[in-house]
C-alpha cells in the first residue's frame, strides 16, 4: 500500500482489511511502548485491571490464571503469556496468590494500576492527533457496520 496521499476513489477500493489490520498494529505497538515506559505492560495492567475492585473486577475477589486468560479471551494476543506476566507482577509485589492459587491485586499494584489510568488520556491525545471526534465516531460507526456486515463472528456487537 501506499504512503502518498491517494484520491478519495483509489481510497474506496482499498482493502479494509489491509488497513484495519496496520492500524491495529500499530496502535497496539504504541500503546504498549507507552506502558513499557511506565515500567509495565499491556498484559500486566490488564491483569491488574481485573483482580481491581475498583475497576473489571465484578466482586472484588482474586482470580486464577486461567480465570482471568477466560475474561481477556476477545483481546489477548498469541504472544501473550498471562502465567509469565503473573510471575512478574508478583516479583515487583503488585499481586499475591494464595493457597488456592488465585491472584489479588496488592496496594502497590492499585497505585500502579492507578499511575497507568493517569496517563491514559495522555495517550489517547497523542494517538488521536490531528483527529477530531465527529471524525473518529463515524470510523466507529463504520468499523462497526463491517462488522455487522460480515456478521459479527466474534459476538462483539451483540
């Protein structure tokens, strides 16, 4: 594909796949280089996210590896080894595991989750630059009817 600036006509006749599929690339490239620098990675504050009370965590309770690999099944990717990441949020103190083998999120690991949320909108101005939202809501709105198109295999808009 190209870099130049194409007519709206040649833009039309482009894969939508091609392109669907470089953005999330790339988008993911940036938000996880965004966490690297926070000392953290996308799969680790995931899991962070949901051993939170205060955040995916619908009862407060710990969650196994397993249990939580279930809850991220729709947005892990193939490299992602929640068993590794587990290990090393243990080693920097931000979960415990109990006798059952369930994970819980530590007061360091909440304030590290926390320093991450703070940063959020940070990233997400960076990301959408030179983007208005008129603009992003309809890529949404269109992202989603090819979804709806090609009949939703994953469910995502059900």
């Amino acid at each position: 594909m190209t870099t130049q600036h194409p007519a709206d006509a040649e833009l039309a006749a482009q894969p939508v796949a091609y392109w669907t599929g470089v953005a999330y690339q790339a988008t993911i490239a940036r938000i996880r280089t965004h966490l690297a620098e926070l000392g953290t990675s996308q799969p680790q504050f995931w899991i962070l996210r949901h051993l939170s009370r205060d955040d995916l965590s619908v009862d407060g309770q710990g969650r196994t590896v397993t249990e939580l690999r279930d809850a991220m099944t729709t947005y892990l990717r193939p490299e992602d080894d929640l068993a590794t990441e587990a290990e090393t949020l243990l080693a920097k103190g931000w979960i415990t595991r109990d006798g059952d083998d369930r994970l819980w999120i530590t007061g360091a690991g909440e304030e590290a989750r926390m320093t991450v949320k703070r940063h959020a909108p940070a990233i997400r101005e960076e990301m959408h630059e030179g983007i208005d939202d008129a603009d992003y809501v309809t890529t949404v709105k269109v992202l989603r009817r090819l979804i709806l198109n090609s009949g939703d295999p994953e469910g995502v808009l059900a």
